[in-house]
C-alpha cells in the first residue's frame, strides 16, 4: 500500500511568465521639430522591430513604454509615454512635455536618450531596446493676453501693456495690474493690436462684439482672471 500510494504523487510543475527582449528601436528622426504653433504634428515615430514573445503563460499581456530620459542618465526617474508592439509617434506637444517632465530649460538645445520598455508586471524584470539619442529643444507653452486700459492710455501696442499669462496654454490666464484712482476701465485683447479686444457682456462673461468696457470697483492692485473654455473673467483686489 505504502508503495502505490508513493508512485502515484506526481511533482508539480512551476511556469513562469518571463519576457525575452524588447526588440530594436528606429527613428523617423533624430533631430524632431518643436513650436508652439506646430505642437499638435507628430514629431516623431519610433518603429519597434522584432521583440521576442513572453515565454511561460501564452495568456500574459505586454507592456510596452517609451522612456525618455536626459543623455548619461541611465534613465534615472524616467518620462514614459504609452507605446505599443510596433512602436510609438510622439507629437511635438506630447515631447516637449516629456522634456519639461525632465526639467530641461526652454530654448536651449540639448540631448535626450530614448528606449522601450518591455514588461508583463511590476515584480517582473523588464526589457529593453537599444538606445536612441535625440537632439532636442524645448519651447515655452505661455501664451498671453493683454490689458489696455485707461491705466496705461489705452495703448495696447505699449511696452508697459499689462499681461496675463497662460504657462501651460490651456486658455486660461492670470495676471497682476495696477489701477490708479480714476482709471479702472480695461478690454483684454488676444494681440497687441485692436484688431480684436474682449468687452463686458454683463454678469462677468466676455464677448469680442461687446462695446462696454471691463473695470475693477476701486484704485489699487488686482489679479485678473480670464478664463477663454468659459469666456468669463474675475477681478480680485489684492
């Protein structure tokens, strides 16, 4: 009895999922285009090539990341950006926020280095690609308004115009301006120009066809709210 009972335990097997590598990377450019103006265009494509299958459970999923980090940094705290099996086109937007993710300085050329992460869960290595080396060079996303007004002689082509400022260009902007007594009326103009200016349409909403002019209830210093989603603004007294 001992002896049958004994040869007809079986070991188990242990599987384990484990990923093999994450293939070659290729880019379309190594010297991407940056600009405001432009950063809804791709500024480049990354062509993934050849990664080799999970091995283990034929059922387990792959993840697949671009990171993005600053040249000679092994990748210390990198940006990531969703990629997939064949790779990833990153937009000039999507970038240039990956390079302020990086605390990289606006205007100033420099390089970063890119790979691709391969993995199936957080207590699992992962893999990597090749190293690409970009040239890059990050460009500032504050975008303004600005606020003639009797304060100023309603001169919006002046240098000394008030400003309100957008750092993340979301449309909406905040500014500080002083009034003197006697000179609280204001428009808010997209330019330095007249070619377009934002009136009071009642109830603080903005319109570019109203003809009243905006004001602040007494002299002094106020931050200016303006918030272009909602067209409506606020002014709070410092």
């Amino acid at each position: 009895m001992l002896l049958v009972i004994t040869s007809c335990k079986k070991d188990e097997t242990q599987t384990t999922a484990a990923i093999g590598n994450s293939g070659n990377i290729v880019a379309s450019t190594t010297t991407p285009p940056l600009a405001l103006a432009t950063e809804a265009n791709s500024a480049v494509t990354f062509n993934l090539s050849a990664p080799t299958p999970v091995t283990g459970y034929q059922s387990v999923a792959v993840t697949y990341t671009l990171q993005i980090g600053k040249k000679g940094s092994n990748f210390v705290v990198p940006q990531e950006v969703s990629a997939t099996v064949t790779g990833a086109t990153l937009t000039q937007n999507t970038l240039n926020d990956a390079l302020h993710g990086l605390k990289l300085a606006d205007g100033i050329s420099t390089q970063v280095e890119v790979r691709m992460k391969s993995s199936i869960a957080p207590n699992i290595d992962a893999a990597y690609s090749n190293v690409i080396t970009l040239t890059v060079t990050p460009y500032s996303k504050t975008v303004f308004l600005y606020v003639p007004g009797a304060y100023q002689g309603w001169d919006p082509t002046a240098e000394k115009v008030g400003t309100l400022a957008s750092p993340t260009n979301n449309k909406i902007y905040d500014g500080t301006i002083e009034f003197p007594a006697g000179k609280l009326e204001f428009k808010v103009t997209p330019k330095k120009n007249w070619d377009a200016a934002y009136g009071s349409a009642g109830g603080g909403k903005l319109s570019l066809t109203a003809g009243d002019n905006l004001t602040v209830p007494s002299a002094g210093f106020y931050n200016v709210h303006v918030d272009l989603n909602t067209f409506t603004y606020t002014v709070t007294k410092q």
